[in-house]
C-alpha cells in the first residue's frame, strides 16, 4: 500500500466494481416491480431477470476472447479508461430517466447491453494491470488485496444500491456516476507500467488460441475458473432477491437493501480476517469446501421463510465467496506469465460472466417454472454436486497446499518446460 500506482488502481477497481454491482442489483429491481406492475405473475416476472441477465452475458461471451488480447496488445490503462467512462454515461442515462420518471424496460434492457460490452473488455484490462504495478516480491499480497477489493465491491455494490434506492429511486445511479469518475480519476494518475511482450504466435486469432491453450493445459488454472462456473452458474441467488424481497419474505425495498447487504457483511469479514492472518496452507482443499459451504448456506436461504435466517444464510454465502474468490484468483494470476495474464484473465472473465449473467439468466428461467424459492434450492444442491466432481476430475485443487506454483507439473506447457531446461 506504500506503492502509488497500487492504492490507486485499488481505489479505482474498488470503485468500479461498487457502481457496477449497486447499478446492477437496482436494474433488476426496476425490471422486477415494472414487470409486476404491467400484470405479470411472480413467475412470469422472473423471466423478466432472466432476460436482463442473458442481455449482459451474450456481449461478455462474444467479445470476451478479443478482449483478453485486446488487453495484451494495448496500453491496459486506456482501455481500462474509456470502458468505465462508458459505464458512466450508462449510469448517468439510469439516473436522469429515474429522475424524470421515463424509465422502461427498454432503457433497462439497453444499459444491461452496454454493461455487458464494457465489462467485457474493462474485467481483463483491470486484471491484467495488477501484476505490473507491484515488484515480484510482493506479487501475491498485491494480488490477494485486489481479489478482495474486487469481491468486496461486488458484493458491497448491491447493498450501497439498495439502500440508496429505498432513500430515492435515482440515488443508486447518481452514486454509481460518481464512482465512475473516481476510478476514471485514480487510473489516471497511474504512472508508466512495464509490460511483457506476447511470445508465440504472432496473429492475433494464434494469439487468441495461446491464451485459451494456456488454460487447458493448466489443470489448476483450468479446474478453478471451472468450479467457479458451475457453483455459481447453478447457485446464484443474487439475481432472485427481488422476487424474495417482493413475494416470498414480503419485505420490500428496505428488505432487499438488507438481503443485499447480508453477503457484503461475510465478504468484508472473511476479507478483514485475510488481511491479518493471510492464508498460507492447504489452499486448494479449502477453496473445495468453501464452495461446498456455499451451496449448503444456499439451500438453507432457498426454505427459509423467515427474515433473520435469510440474512444469515446470505451472511455465510458471502464468508464463502470471499473465501473461494480469494484462493482462486490468487493460483491463477500466480500461475500464469504475465504475457497471457490478459487472455488468461479474459477467460477467467469469461467464466465469471457466465456463471453471475449467465447464472443470472439461468435462475431466472428457472424461477419462472418452478419457482424462486426452488430455482434457489436447485442451484444449491447443484454447487455440492460440483464440489464432489472436481475434486475428482481435478485431484490438483485436492492437493494443492500453497499458492506458490510447484517447480514441475505435469500441467504445464511445452513452451514451459523447455524454457526451464535452457541455462
């Protein structure tokens, strides 16, 4: 924290993330309660979500493999720039409409299209960033703080939204601009960074296929981004707290804002706890039963019909997520070279957008068949589930202890080892 460029890339990620999440949560609340007040069941409306989720991930997924490169081609602070200058605009946009009272599903869904470009090409240029502003003797406290501050801010934006939305309907996106500018303000003042340059091929479709290859052949990069996939592609409950603050609890705005910050309260906790007492040992069975802790929290929310249970499940659901995000992006950037971090965090974002969106939109489906409350239940058992199948289709998180890359895995690519048998 002593290093200028680190405090201010944290600030602006943490900023970032906060207006993003905050910016987020009150579009689906907006959807939800239009969608209800136009006549549509509980049901019906849920489908509502899932479209605004599907909205955001389809731009992710298309342009998320030329975004990675994109990151490692091009000065990552002026991508990093001009995408949350548009997030600006979009929240600027929510929040004159808000104001005015012409807000829409159509302006709704348009902003979930521009927050999925955006984030498209703003996620790997911010995680690529890290590495270089830091000397590599302190690499991983810099990388364990900005998983942090990224996890804490997606989980702190909902409840600052929710809040804010109960005091005025425009305030969440009036917050989020002025955030926005903050992180413009702080990449800003960020000095020279050193960049690596891309080995291999020269192309730019070859050096797409690097990165993607990078992350096959390394089972641990590649079985952790996945275990974040199905946990929380399956168990995302974030997207139904408007049908449960609405119809199941019954608690309203004021509710929501609670549920909303339930999870921020476990993130910030467990975040606090690592900031004292870094975890060292036994990292890659930790991060398994932390998933696993994930989806029971979230069973139990799913059944609950009773308000201080719920912020209790959410509280734990929280702890997890910080817990399993922490590990995860700590082996990954500490497993990959720092000329792929771009196309490896482009994956990583990849996986990510398809198990929030894409989970967004899958729970949201799901909901409208069978219910919000079972959509819940569904996803949680289905994250135990994929706890048991990793840690058999990947025995390395099993019996990975640090986050120190061993000298010789069999993981690793040819390019690799050949470079380590070179004098």
């Amino acid at each position: 924290m002593r290093i200028h460029n680190f405090r201010a890339y944290l600030l602006a990620r943490f900023s970032m993330i906060v207006g993003q999440y905050a910016m987020m949560l009150i579009i689906g609340w907006q959807t939800y309660t239009i969608a209800r007040g136009n006549g549509l069941n509980a049901f019906e409306a849920s489908g509502q979500l899932a479209l605004i989720g599907l909205l955001q991930f389809l731009p992710l997924f298309v342009l998320s493999p030329f975004s990675g490169l994109a990151a490692d081609r091009f000065n990552r602070k002026t991508v990093s720039r001009l995408t949350i200058g548009l997030q600006f605009l979009g929240a600027a946009f929510l929040a004159w409409t808000t104001y005015t009272g012409h807000i829409d599903l159509t302006a709704l869904f348009s902003v979930a299209v521009l927050l999925g470009v955006v984030r498209a090409f703003n996620g790997p240029a911010l995680s690529a960033l890290a590495p270089n502003l830091v000397p590599k003797a302190i690499l991983p406290n810099a990388i364990a703080l900005s998983s942090i501050a990224w996890q804490t801010g997606m989980i702190v934006g909902p409840a600052v939204g929710g809040y804010a939305y109960d005091a005025a309907p425009a305030l969440p996106y009036a917050i989020a601009s002025g955030l926005f500018l903050i992180a413009i303000i702080s990449i800003s003042t960020i000095g020279k960074v050193p960049r690596s340059p891309i080995n291999g091929a020269q192309h730019p479709i070859g050096q797409i296929v690097d990165g993607w290859r990078y992350v096959i052949q390394n089972k641990m990069v590649l079985g952790a981004i996945t275990l974040d996939l199905m946990a929380v592609f399956l168990a995302g409950a974030t997207a139904l707290f408007p049908p449960f603050a609405y119809d199941i609890l019954k608690v309203g705005e004021t509710g929501l804002a609670q549920l909303a910050a339930a999870p921020a309260i476990g993130a910030a906790v467990t975040a606090l706890w690592f900031s004292f007492r870094p975890l060292k040992n036994n990292v890659g069975p930790k991060m398994l039963w932390a998933v696993a802790a994930f989806g029971v929290a979230t069973i139990v929310f799913g059944f609950s019909r009773y308000m201080p249970l719920s912020l209790a499940m959410l509280v734990i659901v929280g702890a997890a997520d910080m817990f399993s995000v922490y590990i995860r992006q700590s082996l990954i950037q500490l497993h990959t070279p720092d000329e792929k971090r771009g196309r490896v965090s482009s994956a990583s974002l990849l996986t990510i957008s398809a198990s929030n969106e894409g989970g967004d939109a899958f729970s949201g489906f799901l909901a409208s068949v069978i219910g919000p409350a079972g959509a819940v239940i569904f996803g949680g058992v289905g994250a135990i589930v994929t706890v048991a199948m990793w840690s058999r289709i990947f025995p390395v998180l099993r019996h990975t202890r640090t986050f120190d890359p061993p000298a010789s895995l069999e993981e690793e690519t040819p390019e690799q080892t050949l470079q380590e048998k070179i004098p």
